[in-house]
C-alpha cells in the first residue's frame, strides 16, 4: 500500500473529508486530490504535519501498520511548532556551541 493510500484509510476511518485534512495541514486539496487520482505521495516536508492531523505516527504512515504489542516502538521524537515558546527555546538552543550546549544541559539536569 502507498503512503496516500494509507493517508485515505486514515481520513475514511476518521470520518474527514479532504477538505477539513486539507484545511488542518496546509496542503492544497489540488494537491490532496493528485494523490488520489494520480497515485502519487506527498512530499516529505509534509510527513510529520499529515502525522499529527492523523494522530499516527511516521511509522504507522510509512508502513500502513500499527505499532501495537510487546515489540512496539516507541516514538522517538516530538512535533513542535517553531513559533512557540518551546520551539524558539529549541531554536536558541541550535544556534548554540557545543561547549555552551554542555552548559546548558548541566543547568537544566540541576534545576531537575
């Protein structure tokens, strides 16, 4: 199964129409509809927003399974809107040396 296969089981499951998933992840229903008629997939820049509008992780997007039983994976990552307050400590933090990184950390591991 292709990734816009399982991102129209996902809508149909969820009850969504093209038009409120387009309208929750920014991508033109043009594009959404290209998907469905022409069998092609999104781009990759879009993979995480399409996850969190579908509450799946990229795992269960990529591979159209579920990450269910004693040999589920754990997610391993976080979605953050970069205009945030998170988002623009995580920012600061980038822009960072790796000695003021260092820094940082042992601050937080303290204050912890």
């Amino acid at each position: 199964m292709t990734i816009s296969e399982n991102i129209f089981l996902l809508l149909k499951e969820r009850g969504m129409t093209q038009k409120e998933f387009s309208e929750q992840t920014g991508i033109a229903q043009s594009a959404i509809s290209d998907w469905k008629r022409k069998k092609t997939n999104p781009v990759s820049n879009k993979i995480l927003t399409i996850c969190e509008v579908l509450d799946v992780s990229p795992y269960e997007l990529l591979s159209g399974t579920k990450d269910e039983g004693t040999r589920s994976r754990k997610d391993n990552y976080w979605v953050i809107d970069k205009s945030t307050e998170l988002g623009v400590m995580i920012e600061h933090f980038q822009s960072l040396d790796m000695k003021d990184k260092g820094r940082l950390l042992g601050y937080l591991n303290a204050l912890s």
